[in-house]
C-alpha cells in the first residue's frame, strides 16, 4: 500500500492587491513523524479568515508574517493519527494552528480537544472557536453593552459580525448591521434578529445611520474600516465605544485609508480600541462556556459556508475579500 503524502500550500510569494494562483505554491512531501510531545494530525477542516491576508502582509504586526517558503499559516481542525503526548489520544479531534495541509505536526500543549458530537468541526471553526471568541470579548469586554444602548456592527452578515449582532441583542441593545447586498442585509435581519439593517452597497450609509440611529450610535464595533468607519465617528454618542476588530475594506490595498472624522472622539469623549483575540487567552473558558450555551440552546444562529478541497483554497480564500462567503468560510479538505 502507498503510503499517504503531505499536500501543502506554500507562500511563494507576496501579493500586491489581492492575492492569485501564483501567490501560493503546492508541493507534497511524505507525511511527517511527531516527536516528543507532539501529535501527528490528519486536517479535515482548515478556517479561512480575513486575517490571514495580514499575516501575507510584510512588516511589523502583532504576529510575524508567514515567509516565502513556509506552509500557510491557518487555524485547522482533524483528527489525531499519531499521538506521543499524554493527555490526547489517538482518534480525538482537536484544533489548533496546523496550517493549510493535511496533515500538521503540533506541540500536545497548542491543540485543543473538541467533541463533534457537540457541535460539528466547522461551528468549532467559527462560533466556538476564533470568531467567536473576537466577537464576546470584543464587544463585551470593550463595547460594554449595555440595556438599551444602539449598537453597529459593520461586516454584519460575517463570521465575527453576525455574532456581536446577536450577542448584542441578548444583551438588550437595539442592533444595527452594515452588509453588502439585498440578500445578507435580509439575512441578519429576519434570520439573525438585528433590528435594522444598512446595505453599504446600494445606500448611504451616513444616511442609514442617521435614519436607523436617531439617538446616535453608543458602540460600533468596526470589521472594514475606511469610509464605512469614518461615517459611523460621526454618529457617535457621547461616552461611545468603538472596537477595531479589523478593515477588510484595506486589506488588499498598499496603503491604508486613515479615519478622517476621528475628531468625533474627542467632542464625543468617546473611546476607539483596537484588540485581537489572544489577548485574552487566559479567559478563553469562559467566552467559550458561554458561546457554547447559548449556541446550544439556540439563541444564537450560525451560518458556515463550506467548500471543497485544498486545490481551492486561492480561489476560496478570496471569497472573503469580494463579499462572495456567506457567513463563516471553511475549507473542507478533501
């Protein structure tokens, strides 16, 4: 019997604007060996998000940029074939920083045992893993929601944006979503619950706000950046929250769109924080007791856009830079 190979997906080089084909590389190799201490994972599904276009990106950030030659770096879900550390066996299903491959060497202590029969792998990949972590301490640990406060929530219809919204609403705010298109401003609308919604893509949004906002907008809890940004500063409340959790609007650009209304911080007395979600890796019991509660008991939805095979992933990943993914994008691995 042949044994199984390593297909991986390599950055052969750095994109200027949006990533192509000729950004990545795939080669295979023979599967590798764990040591001491480390699990051999067969990858299942790999967790495609918006950062992963930073981290492509050179220069200084909160992680150091994948280099030319290196394995994609991607949050992944599999099951453990090979195991030389104590506390997981073979057969479990775990998560972790395996990258786009399928199979991942990792460091026993950097994985973390999930249970399908809970949930299945691809809601592990967003609303109990990384983009819902970044929307409950996002919002709730910066935004600080209270009753009866107006909440935005731009890239509402996203992995991260859909779950603040609903969070938001569990937590008595009045929620307003910014999507792109007829169709997810629906979406989160009769689906997901928000009390409004603005699409960014056929109306004003400065205008949205001012119609769906009247009192003004205490938190804003920003994913794109640019305009759509600058229009939301200038309908802030005084004492308002604004959270930067990202500017996929920016991404793929050379330069970044710098706010220009940030003056309405300052009449406002409001805050702007930026944050990302390790920095609240000791606490992450607890956003994900509390996502798999209410997940679990159906109060909040989720929507996961599942494509398939690793051959893919160029194409797949740039369905989150044109507004194509419709919720959280997961790559299948075939």
């Amino acid at each position: 019997m042949t044994p199984p190979t390593n297909t991986c997906c390599r950055l052969a080089k750095r994109p200027d604007g949006l990533p192509t084909r000729e950004t990545w590389d795939f080669t295979e190799h023979e599967v590798p060996e764990p040591g001491d201490g480390e699990v051999l994972v067969r990858v299942s599904h790999i967790s495609l998000d918006p950062a992963m276009r930073g981290w492509i990106r050179e220069g200084k950030s909160y992680i150091p940029p994948v280099r030319i030659g290196e394995v994609m770096r991607a949050i992944a879900a599999g099951e453990v074939v090979t195991s030389n550390f104590d506390g997981i066996e073979v057969g479990d299903t775990v998560s972790g920083l395996f990258g786009v491959q399928h199979y991942a060497v990792a460091n026993g202590h950097a994985v973390q045992r999930i249970d399908p029969s809970v949930a299945p792998i691809p809601t592990w990949l967003g609303a109990l893993g990384m983009p819902g972590m970044t929307a409950y301490f996002g919002l709730l640990d910066i935004g600080k929601p209270q009753e009866g406060e107006t909440l935005v929530v731009s890239g509402a219809a996203g992995a991260v944006g859909s779950l603040v919204g609903q969070i938001g609403k569990l937590k008595g705010c009045r929620v307003v979503g910014i999507a792109g298109g007829p169709e997810k401003t629906r979406y989160v609308v009769d689906e997901l619950g928000f009390d409004a919604a603005i699409d960014y893509k056929n109306d004003d949004v400065a205008a949205g706000l001012a119609q769906h906002c009247p009192d003004g907008v205490d938190i804003y809890f920003d994913n794109v950046g640019g305009e759509i940004l600058d229009a939301a500063l200038g309908a802030l409340t005084r004492h308002a929250r604004v959270i930067i959790c990202g500017a996929i609007s920016q991404y793929n650009d050379s330069t970044f769109y710098g706010p220009k209304n940030y003056m309405s911080l300052l009449v406002n007395h409001a805050t702007m924080t930026g944050f990302v979600v390790s920095d609240y890796g000791a606490r992450l019991a607890e956003g994900a007791r509390d996502m798999g509660q209410w997940v679990g008991e159906g109060k909040i939805k989720t929507r996961e856009d599942i494509v398939e095979g690793i051959e893919t992933f160029p194409e797949t990943l740039n369905k989150l830079f044109t507004g194509e993914n419709q919720g959280k994008l997961v790559l299948a691995v075939a």
